[in-house]
C-alpha cells in the first residue's frame, strides 16, 4: 500500500524550526556584511539536521540569528522570518525571547566553560535554570535525574564548574540544554574543543538523548563523520548562502553542488577527517566584498559565463535542491 504524500498542513505541523530568507547584517570597519544572506531551512520534529560549511560560512550567524543573541552589538537581524512552532519570533521582544531562549530552545556550544558560572555549583546552575522557567518544583529531584541522563552521579551538584573535566562539562552543558524539555536543541559544534577520545562519547549521549526525548536538534558541525552519523538531513552553507539541502544518505552517495562534490572529496581522500577549509583550494570568500554571481565562481571547477554574473537559485532535484547553475537544463552545458 502507498502512503499518501502529507498535507501541507500536517507538514506545518510537524515542522519545528523554519527559517525563511533570514537575513542578518554586522557593520564593520570593511563596510556591511551579511553573514546570513537569505537563508531557509526547516527542521521537524524528532529530526536532527546538520549544517555544515567552511569556517566563516555563516553557520553560528545562523543559530545567533534563530536566538537573536549575537556576539557584537554591530549585528542585527535584517529581514526573514524564525519560526519555531509556526509562530515567528522576529517581533518579540528582547523579554520575551528570553523565555524561549532555555525553555523552548535549549543550547549547546563548544566551549562549555564559556557559560557555566564559575562561582556557582552543577546543581545551582540547573537549579536556577529551571526556576527560570518556572520548572523549580521538585529541582532536586529533576537535577539528579538530569545528571543520570547525562552519565554523571548525582554528587556531580555540589561540583564547580573548575572541578569538571573538559567531557564532563558538556554533559553539564547537555543536561542543561535539555532541562526545560525544549521543542529544540542547537548545537554549535558540541564536540570540537574536547579530547578525540571523548569527542564520540558525547555525541553517542546526545543522539541517544535526542532520540529517547524526541527533541529536534540542528547540529551546527565541520565534521563530516558526525554528519554522517547522525543527522537525518543535512544543509550546505557557503558564503552566507545556503548551496545545497538534502537527506544524508542523498548528499554524500550524490552530491549535487561542486562546494560539496569538493568538501567529500576532499574528506573522503582522508583517512583522518580534516577541517573542512583546507579541503578545498583557495577560501572563503570576504564577506563585506562577496563575488558576484554565484559566490563559489573564483574556486569551482565548472564556472560558466553565467555563474560569474547571476546569482544562482536553489533548484529542486527531487528531495534535495542545490544551488548551481549546472542543473538549469537552459542553462547548462
Ligand atoms: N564578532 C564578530 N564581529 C564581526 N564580524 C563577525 C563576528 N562574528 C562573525 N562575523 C562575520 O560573520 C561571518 C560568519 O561567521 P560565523 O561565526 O557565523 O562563521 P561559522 O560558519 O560559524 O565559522 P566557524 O566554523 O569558524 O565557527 C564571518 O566570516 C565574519 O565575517
Ligand atoms: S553556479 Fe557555476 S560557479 Fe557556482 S557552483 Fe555551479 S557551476 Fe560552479
Ligand atoms: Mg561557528
């Protein structure tokens, strides 16, 4: 028996995260950038989407963007929409996006020891955390629950942040991520600033977390590995631009982009995964002063005429799209 396809509505709703033409501009000293130039994605429900490029594509831009807490004063968010549960968060107030920072949205970063206060224990940190959200009742009994969650014993609440290891730390980050039973999580590169040997540890505790609560993630990541092992879907930024979209196993058995077609095989040459900016030749372009045209043209290996005037659009390619005038049949050679 077929399945019939889904209703735009049901596809509504289950869509978690949806980002539309999000754009966020900084002011520097080089002029105006945009390090989030009309950028759309979704996320659904129970879905953990990885959004990977070079470094300098946009990527954190992006998750400051969807919690509209950035890094410098200078940025903004310009024009798009965030909507988490079909409702748009660009009008809220700073207030408002308070509660859903933590409560609908939990957050993981890569340098745990960047937000854990360093004055206060594992359980005050949670403890607060979750009178925040009016989620105080019962703390202690729900802080050691989220320690066990996370593999520490409940004796980690007295500990100080100074007195974790580097692994335990993101567990605290995890575990602090998911207290308020977020709709969604996002995860700035989770992994990258502990031990290789840990580095699997944590990202096996938060797929296994992320599956049991069926919580939605986009997993902000430069490592391809982590992509393949656990996003369902990935996008593809280059430049401030999303290049390419697709479920995982669609995007590195075909990759439609040539951006892509590189960031493989350069990886897959490899033994050892390495960062992605050195897979390809040449870098990320300046943003206050992008190519014209299709922003990838100086370093692509099928530049056309027209790729160095027209910016190309994303085209649909079944259940992926990518932006690439290679696949425009007028186009194309
Ligand atoms: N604090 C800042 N001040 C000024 N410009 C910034 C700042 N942070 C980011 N940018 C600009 O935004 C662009 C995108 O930065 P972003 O941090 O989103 O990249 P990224 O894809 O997350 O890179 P990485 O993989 O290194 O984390 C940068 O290339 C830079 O032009
Ligand atoms: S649009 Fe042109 S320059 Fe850009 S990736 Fe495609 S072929 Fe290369
Ligand atoms: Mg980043």
């Amino acid at each position: 028996m077929t399945r019939a396809a889904p209703s735009a509505d049901a596809v509504a709703a289950e869509t978690v995260l949806e980002l539309r033409d999000l754009v966020t501009e900084i002011r520097s000293v080089r002029g105006l950038v945009r390090p989030v130039d009309g950028v759309s994605l979704r996320v659904r429900a129970g879905e953990v989407v990885g959004l990977v490029g070079e470094s300098g594509s946009g990527k954190s831009m992006t998750a400051f963007s969807v919690m509209r807490l950035f890094p410098t004063k200078a940025a903004r968010l310009v024009s798009g929409e965030v909507r988490l549960r079909g409702r748009d968060l660009t009008p809220l107030r700073q207030e408002e996006m308070r509660t859903v920072r933590g409560r609908e949205v939990g957050m993981i970063f890569q340098d745990p020891a960047s937000y854990l206060n360093p004055v206060l224990t594992v359980g005050r940190q949670l403890e607060q955390q979750l009178q925040a959200h009016a989620m105080g009742r019962g703390a202690e009994a729900r802080i050691a629950e989220l320690l066990q969650d996370v593999g520490l014993s409940p004796e980690f609440a007295r500990r100080y942040p100074h007195e974790l290891s580097g692994g335990q730390a993101q567990r605290v980050g995890i575990a602090s991520a998911l207290a308020c039973r977020p709709a969604l999580v996002i995860a700035d590169e989770p992994t990258t600033a502990l031990d290789v040997t840990i580095q699997a540890q944590v990202l096996r505790l938060m797929a296994r977390l992320q599956r049991e609560q069926g919580v939605a993630m986009l997993l902000i990541t430069h490592d391809l590995g982590v992509v393949a092992e656990v996003c369902d879907h990935v996008y593809v930024m280059y430049a401030g631009h999303i290049v390419e979209e697709g479920p995982v196993e669609r995007l590195f058995a075909a990759p439609q982009h040539p951006y892509t077609q590189g960031l493989l095989s350069g990886v897959l040459d490899l033994i050892e995964p390495k960062p992605i900016e050195v897979a390809i030749r040449g870098s990320v372009p300046d943003l206050a002063h992008p190519p014209e045209g299709c922003r990838f043209h100086p370093r692509c290996p099928h530049v056309m005429d027209v790729c160095r005037t027209r910016v190309p659009p994303l085209f649909d390619l079944g259940d992926a799209r990518a932006a690439c005038w290679l696949h425009d049949p007028e186009v194309a050679p």
